[in-house]
C-alpha cells in the first residue's frame, strides 16, 4: 500500500532521524515508545517538518519543556503539529463542552474521570536480548518508555479533564499501588489522584489496570445547575438538570474522530493555516506526570 524502497526502510535508534533527515519527507508520524517522544518531536521540527505526534507527548518535566520550545518552533515557522487527543475532535465531546462552557450546568464544581481495566500486555524476555532490547521490546512495563499508566492510556482522561477546566491544576494529592504486576515490572497498577485546579474545583481521577476487575471509562461533571456524563469510546455524552432530567446526549463515534484528526492536520497544511496544539497535549501529559509523581 505504500511504496518505499528497502533503502529507505530504516531501524534502530537513529532509524527516526533518517527519516526526519530525507528531504522528499513533508509530514512524520511519531508513535514510538512515548520516552522518545519530545525529542523526535524537536527533531523534526527542527528540520521544518510537519508532525502528527501520538500521546503522551512526554513522560517528564524535561520532556515537558522540549515540547515547548518545539511549540514555539512550529508557531514561528508555520509547520503543523497536530497530536493523538482524538477526543477533542469527537463530535458528542466538542458539543457537550461547547454546552458546560456556554453554562448549561451552571458552574463547574468538581469532576470524577476514571479510566480502569483489566490487564495489560506483558512480553517476556527473550534469549539474547540485551538490556536496552528488551526495554524497548516491553516499554510499556518501564517508566522511562511510557510513564506507567496514568500517562500512556490514561491522559486521555486527563487531557479532557483540562480542556473541561480551561487550564491545568495547581496541585496533586495521591496514592497507589503495584499487586498483580509481572516480576521486573515499574507499573503501578492502581492510581488514584485528587487534582485541584483554580477556583477550588477538585477533580478525583483513578486509573486501574487489574486482571478480573469491573471496567469503567468516562468522566462525570458536576455544576451548579446540573451534571455532564461523558462515556469514553462510542459511548454517548449526556447533559442533566438538577432533578436528574436529560436535556441533552449525542452517542460517540471514536473510530470517525480518529480519522478526523489527521483529516484536520493535512487539510490545515494545504490551506496555509497548520495547526499547533503540542502546547496543550504536553500541559496535559505533564499533568499526568505530576499525578505519578504524587
């Protein structure tokens, strides 16, 4: 489906900057290990690229500062980066937040988001494999590679999270805990997290990924008019008054928001006008990481 002769089919370490480096490239598509992320970011804005960078798009308050200046690098020489928040480009999200800014709920006041599972994928070690290979093979199970739950699978939450609060928070309490992780493994698989952000509003976030345990995905928002549920992949948001009454929902459909993102990245590039959001999904990754952190 897509014609690249061998000598272009590069691997290892520096395989991603020989691909930046080839000037036919116009647009890369960084989905590594998230560890690798801002670098390959800055990388190929540097080189004039335009980007579509998976999240997270750091693990790490270092990470978290290259991202900006590769922001501030993409502004000033007009190249896009566009990045893997799908849900802000999900139809019943966009609305329902459209309807919590306009006041429909009244003010916010406090929100729940929880994104909890089941296992995880493990891949054991094998023969040979060096150090490094091996972390690589399985880098979700290192925090340096993926920044453990609460900052690979989780930040979709708490990116929503943000751009339901217009900002980030000023402060984390939390706690947690590893129980049914494989031998060697740096993941927490249980996080909860009390966030508070600008005008005493708390946000309660969990994130658990636990064999055999009840699944729940999607955010609650409360406000003092009535309360938002926002269910995670094709679920529907809906918005309710104070007796409970449905005034408003519109079910999801994830699979078009994945397509609407790179359909949004490649569109703005054509029409002169690229699109620079890393600002915003780095502010949110790094509130993931102070959560790990907490």
């Amino acid at each position: 489906k897509v014609a690249v002769p061998d000598a272009k089919m590069y691997g290892g370490l520096e395989g991603a900057s020989k691909v930046i480096e080839d000037s036919d490239v116009d647009l890369v598509l960084l989905t590594t290990s998230p560890g690798f992320r801002p670098y390959h970011i800055a990388e190929a804005a540097a080189a004039g690229k335009h980007i579509f960078a998976e999240k997270p798009t750091c693990v790490d308050p270092a990470g978290y500062r290259v991202c900006l200046e590769a922001d501030r690098t993409a502004r000033k020489q007009g190249t896009a980066i566009v990045t893997g928040t799908q849900y802000r480009r999900q139809k019943n999200y966009m609305e329902a937040m459209r309807r919590i800014h306009a006041g429909q709920i009244g003010d916010v006041v406090s929100a729940t988001t929880r994104y909890c599972t089941s296992g995880i994928w493990n891949r054991p070690r094998k023969p040979g494999m060096s150090d490094a290979e091996y972390q690589l093979y399985n880098w979700m199970h290192f925090i340096w590679l993926s920044g453990d739950q609460i900052v690979e699978q989780a930040v979709h939450n708490i990116d929503v999270m943000n751009w339901l609060m217009e900002g980030s928070p000023i402060s984390a309490y939390g706690s947690g805990g590893r129980f049914t992780r494989p031998t060697g493994s740096q993941m927490w698989d249980n996080v909860s997290i009390d966030y508070e952000y600008p005008g005493d509003r708390i946000m309660s976030f969990q994130c658990r990924q636990i064999p055999h345990t009840k699944g729940e995905n999607g955010s609650v928002i409360y406000g003092t008019k009535g309360t938002a549920r926002i269910g995670a992949a094709n679920k529907a948001a809906s918005l309710y008054d104070q007796e409970g009454g449905e005034t408003w929902t519109m079910k999801g459909d994830i699979g078009a928001a994945y397509q609407q993102e790179h359909k949004d990245l490649v569109d703005s590039i054509r029409a002169g006008a690229p699109i620079v959001e890393l600002k915003e999904t780095a502010q949110s990754s790094l509130t993931a990481a102070m959560g790990r952190m907490a």
